[in-house]
C-alpha cells in the first residue's frame, strides 16, 4: 500500500507525518482544511525535498469529502481534529457541535466512503488519531475528550466490522504535547456567544492544565502506525504516560460519588496554576 491521505496535515502531528511518509516513499496527499495553507505546505514540502500532494479538504464539508473518493487511497489517516477547551457546564451549544462536527462525524463520513473502497480490494489501513483524553478525563476538555471517546468507540467497532475484508485498523493516542493545539483550545472562550456573567469560570485566568512533552515521539509513532510497521491497535504517546491512563481507568471504579464535595479537585486548581505553554521539565 503507498497512496497515504492524511487530514490535519497544514499544522501538528498530521504536518510532520506527511513529511516523514513522503521520505519513507509514500505518495503523500497532505489535506488542509482552508486554502490559505495549502501554499505554505508545498513550500514547506519543497524545503524539506520531499514531493507531496497539497490538497484542501474540509472534513465537515460534504464536497471536500466526495473529491477524496477519486484519489485511491489506501491508506487513511484521520489526524484533523479540534480541542474546544472549557468547562462542560459552559461551553455553548454550537461550539459542542462544532467540536463533535470536526472531530467525530466529518472523518467517519470520509471513512465510510474510503473504507467501502478499501473493503472492495481486500486491502487497507485505517489510522484514528485519538487521544490519551479517549481513555482518560481532564478538567476544562470534558467536550474534547467526549468526542475522543467516541473515536476511540468506533475505531474499535470499525477494527471488528472490517476484519473479514483486509482492512486494518489503529488508534493513535498522544497525551499532553506541545504542539499548540493544546494552548489554542484555551482560547476558544474568547469567541463564544453566551452570556459571560453566567458562566463558573473565568477563562482568562486557566491554561491547560498539564505540562507538555517534546513531540517527536507522536511523529514517530504516527508514521510508523501509517506505514504499516506496528501491530497494536492502540498506541499511546508519551509511554511515561501509560501506567498513570491505566491507573485512572481502574479508579473510575473505585471512585465515591460525595467524595471531596464543597473542595476543588487539585486536577483543576492546576489549570489556574499552569501557564500557557509550560513544557515537561527534564
């Protein structure tokens, strides 16, 4: 397989995969999500001497999607994705639909159709970039990782209803890196239309509340998982991480509903104790 179609490739883990795929041989078609980027890419691909194809697709867009549908992709990597950051008792209406639009129902309607055309040639893989927050929660991206849930439900799904037909499925599921995205999502507040008085919290005075890795270790497992060179499903970045995300699962269980009550939970206090952009100490 070589026809590679990454979305959310003009900036963060989906821009550095596509360089890396194209230099391992890949016929790279990078999608950006607005015109404006789509010149940068290629100039961006001619600096690092690498030829890629630079292509505008909007996964909410019922048109970008369709063109997709020519391209004979092989195979899919589903990276494009937002954060919509705040508290779940606050984030508007629109800008939860937005999220789960961007996120969950854009790049499962670009599968379905990829996916069918896969199935037909008994051959493909399927890559959903995820998220540590599809296993675990934070405070303040209650939304995000609810569409991240979601992914991490039908990738799961998926994995088992295409088996019989060749197609191979993964997750890939970063934790805190710092890439920006983690900080714009932060910053999303500043364009809600509500009534700011109404609100928990003041945004102004939260930033994400973890500090975050170097991401080199997300670029290569997400072009190693695209290029066929791993086997397991899921794949959890940074694997520092991955004894925490699976001691918080088992105490879901073990948590008492009234415990801590009338106190603030230290995972909270921190997104009003974090600055912007603080990187892990090494």
């Amino acid at each position: 397989m070589k026809t590679v179609l990454i979305t959310g490739a003009g900036t963060g883990f989906g821009n550095e995969a596509a360089m890396r795929l194209a230099e391992k041989g890949f016929d790279v078609i990078a999608a950006v999500e607005i015109y404006a980027q789509v010149q940068p890419l290629k100039r961006q691909a001619v600096a690092r001497g690498v030829d890629i194809k630079v292509v505008k697709l909007d996964v909410t867009n019922e048109g970008d999607r369709k063109k997709a549908l020519a391209w004979n992709v092989e195979i899919l990597v589903n990276n494009a994705g937002l954060l919509e950051g705040g508290s779940v008792i606050d984030i508007p209406g629109l800008n939860m639909r937005n999220q789960f639009e961007v996120n969950i129902f854009g790049p499962l309607l670009l599968t379905q159709g990829i996916a069918k055309q896969m199935a037909k040639r008994g051959e493909g893989r399927i890559v959903w970039v995820s998220s540590r927050e599809g296993v675990n929660v934070n405070p303040f991206t209650g939304i995000y990782a609810a569409s991240k849930h979601a992914t991490e439900a039908i990738a799961q799904t998926m994995s088992l209803e295409l088996q019989e037909f060749g197609v191979e499925v993964f997750t890939v599921n970063p934790g805190p890196f710092l890439t920006g995205f983690n900080d714009r999502g932060f910053q999303t507040w500043e364009s809600w239309i509500d009534e700011p008085g109404d609100r928990l919290f003041d945004y102004s005075k939260l930033a994400f509340p973890r500090a975050q890795f170097d991401p080199e270790p997300v670029f290569a497992t997400l072009t190693a998982v695209a290029a066929g060179e791993v086997e397991t499903f899921r794949n959890l970045e940074p694997h520092s991480m991955l004894e925490e995300t699976k001691r918080n699962i088992e105490n879901v269980w073990l948590k008492k509903s009234r415990e801590g009550l009338g106190t603030r939970p230290a995972a909270l206090q921190a997104s009003f104790d974090m600055k912007p952009e603080t990187p892990v100490s090494k």
